[in-house]
C-alpha cells in the first residue's frame, strides 16, 4: 500500500559561457509511494561503491521521469539508482544525502 509521498524534483540545466552546468529551475511533483530502509546487501554494494544508502521508495513507474533528486520527509536527497523489476508497473528508486 503506497500511503507515504515524497517530492520529486526535476531540475533544468544549461551552460554558462565557460561550460559549467548551472541549475536555472526545478519542477516539483508530489507522489505517493512506500518508503523503506536499503536492504543489507544495497548498503554493502553502494558502500563499496563509496555510495551511503539510505532509503529505498517504490512508486508507480509511470510518475517517475528521471528525476535525480527527491525531497522526503523535508529533506533532500539523491536518486543514486533505479530498478525496474520485469512484469511491474512500479519502480524502485534508491536515495542518499544529496551533499
């Protein structure tokens, strides 16, 4: 039952004139989904990877849009990976602190 929600936040990006990436706008959309802790094996592999796992959020894959940044609970994080599991119309996406 997806009774929790969560912002996702789409950013818009462009080139100042000596090619550094700038964010010039974000789009947010409210969804809901479920929230849960990693489990111990995504913790050990993105630690391996230098990535502290925090939190694991399964929604409908139809309100994701490659957003890379997601807003839980007030606070942000990042979308580090995502997984579609075959025959589902939901998708996992897994979040770390985004500094």
């Amino acid at each position: 039952m997806m009774d929790e929600t969560i912002i996702l936040i789409k950013q818009t990006v462009k080139s100042d004139k000596i090619g550094q990436q700038k964010v010039i706008s974000e789009e947010k959309n409210e969804v809901f989904c479920t929230i849960s802790s990693v489990t111990r094996s995504e913790w050990r592999d993105a630690g391996q990877n230098g990535i502290a796992a925090e939190l694991k959020v399964v929604m409908p894959r139809v309100n994701y849009s490659e957003e890379r940044i997601a807003l839980v609970d007030g606070e942000r994080k990042a979308i580090y990976r995502t997984y579609c599991p075959e025959d589902s119309d939901e998708i996992e996406l897994y979040l770390k602190s985004e500094a």
